[in-house]
C-alpha cells in the first residue's frame, strides 16, 4: 500500500543501498557528526535505523512505528532514524523503546533527524521505557544510560509535532529539537516525563526561530518520586521577526527527597517577537487524594489518576496504541510495590 504511493519506509541500511541519493542528500543534514559526544559516536558507529520517505503532496494512510529493544547484556545500541517529508507530505510516526533487566549499566545512543519541507507536517510521538535499574532506596543497579539526539528541521509554512512521554533508563539526555528555518513553520513540544527510584532524567526541548512569523508551543508536565532528580531545559531562540513561543513547564514532586528543575533559557535578537515562560512546582493536592482515598482508591491508584488527569494535553495526542500503554506505564512508575 504505501509503495504504490511512493512512500519509502525501510530498514536504513537498505535505504543505503535502494536510495543513496536520499541518503547522501539528508543524513548528517540536522544533526551532524560534530554536534555533540554522543552524535560524533553514533555516526561514528552506527549500522541500521529506519528510514522514512513521503514524496510530495502525500499523505501517509497509516501511522508508521518502530519498536527498539536492547536484548544482550554488555551491549550499546546506536540506531538512527532519518525521516523526510516532501512539500506538501504528511506523516504520523511512533517510535518505541524497551529493554530486560540488567545488573549493570547498558548504553543507548540513538539519533534522530526529521526534515520537514514546504508546508509538509510530521507527528511524531515516543514512548520511553527502557529499564530504569533497581532501586535498593539509595541507589539503582543497573539499568540503561540514554544519551540521544533528535532534531527537526521545518522550512515555509512545515508544521512539526513532538510529543513524547519518558518513565525509562537510569539516567537521560534527550532534547528533542526544532530548527524553524522557513517563514511561517511551527513546531509544538508536548512531553510527560516520570521518575522513580534514584533515576536521574534531564530532558528539554530547543525552539530555534530562524524564519519570520515562525510559532512554537511547549508544554511539559513531570512527576518525580523517591530520591529520582528531573531537570526540564527549554531554549527558545529569536533571530527571525514577529515570532511567538508560548512555553509551560508544571513539576509534581511526590516525596521530600526527590527533586525537580525547570531553567529556561531565552535569546532575543530579531524584532517584535512575542514569548511567554511559565513554570510551577508542586505536590499532589491533598484534598483530591483524600477524596479518592474515601471513594475506596488506594493511594498508588489514586495519584496515578490524577497525573494522567493533569497530563491529559500530553497524552491526549498519543495514537490510542500508545495512549493505552501510557495509562499502565504511569500506574507502574508510580506503584510503591
């Protein structure tokens, strides 16, 4: 179905030998091998991913996914994912993540790069479950260290949407990215993170305003637990005019020794751009707890119910195979058992 459209989807490494033009045109074209420690490795040794093709004025009839799981132990994994929509093109993409239990520390390092061409969109959404180690109640054993790069390049009047929802890994650096290099584009951020146990999640988004009249939207909810850190970083940059960004940062903290962070950073340097931060920490509203807690829900139920009540704008976008995952995924990371 989707070769009679034109529409490429395949393992990377046969894309290298079906589309080399393709490949020779766009791979290192957003995220290139001196961009950072991890990508200078990933390019370095990379051998598969996926990669995604819509040709022009097309739109792709299924949501497209893979599904990345490391199995052996002692091992890193260094996927990369090349996804291109031509003018016009319209794509939802799903990415997913999982891995075994582990006694010591594994290595993921993924790439990813999105180009989004004249007045093309690109969805895409990630659900995070990578194994976040055991907690012994001072620190975890094990458990996946994930370093990835993404980043989205959108030109005149391109549209890319991120949502993504991490409860994963036992450290994280991931800030999926938007250059709105055309007049008009507009990229959006929505992402739900949770952390438990001693995990240590630093996770954020950049929204580079290149083009004028460029919009974008943030907006991150996170819930950290026991002795777990979160750290949400937000860069919003202008160069073009007349821009907006509208940015909202909300952190749940569950136990006193857990920890949550939200600096911004914001760099002005066109004209007439409009930009709004804010950000609030917080608990869980006893009075609501208690209230579940008479109607006979136990207190892990209940909190799980009122984060996935909160993160509703996040998780509403999530294609429902996802959307069903991530309503367990919030009841597990939350669980005490």
């Amino acid at each position: 179905e989707l070769k009679k459209l034109g529409i490429i989807f395949l393992p990377l490494s046969e894309a290298v030998q079906k589309h080399p033009d393709l490949i020779k045109k766009y791979l290192g074209s957003v995220v290139p091998s001196t961009d950072n420690f991890f990508a200078a490795l990933n390019a370095s040794v990379f051998s598969d991913g996926t990669f995604v093709y819509v040709p022009p004025h097309t739109k792709c009839p299924i949501d497209l996914a893979s599904f990345f799981r490391i199995e052996t132990a002692k091992i890193g994994q260094f996927e990369r994912t090349l996804i291109i929509a031509d003018t016009g093109a319209e794509l939802t993409y799903m990415e997913g993540c999982s891995a075994p239990r582990r006694t010591r520390h594994q290595l993921h390092s993924g790439v990813v790069e999105i180009i989004v061409h004249d007045d093309a969109t690109v969805k895409y959404a990630t659900v995070q479950n990578w194994f976040a180690g055991d907690f012994d109640g001072t620190k975890n054993t094990g458990g996946i260290l994930n370093f990835v790069t993404k980043r989205g390049r959108c030109d005149n009047n391109a549209k890319l949407l991120w949502t993504q929802m991490e409860v994963g890994s036992a450290l994280t650096w991931k800030y999926p990215s938007t250059i709105l290099r055309g007049n008009n584009a507009y990229s959006d951020f929505y992402s739900l993170s949770i952390t438990r146990g001693a995990q240590m999640a630093d996770t954020g988004t950049k929204m580079i305003h290149i083009g004028d009249n460029t919009t974008s939207n943030i907006v991150s909810y996170g819930v950290a637990t026991d002795i777990s850190t979160q750290t949400f970083r937000s860069l919003v940059s202008f160069s073009g005019n007349n821009c907006k960004n509208a940015s909202k940062c909300d952190s749940r903290l569950i136990d006193s020794t857990a920890t949550a962070n939200t600096p911004p950073r914001i760099i002005h340097n066109g004209t007439n751009n409009q930009q709004s931060h804010e950000a609030t920490t917080g608990t869980i509203d006893a009075a609501t707890l208690n209230y579940l807690n008479m109607a006979g829900i136990e207190t892990d139920a209940a909190i799980a119910l009122i984060i996935g009540a909160a993160a509703t704008p996040v998780l509403s976008r999530l294609p429902m195979e996802f959307l069903v995952e991530s309503k367990q995924l919030i009841q597990m990371a939350l669980s005490k058992d």
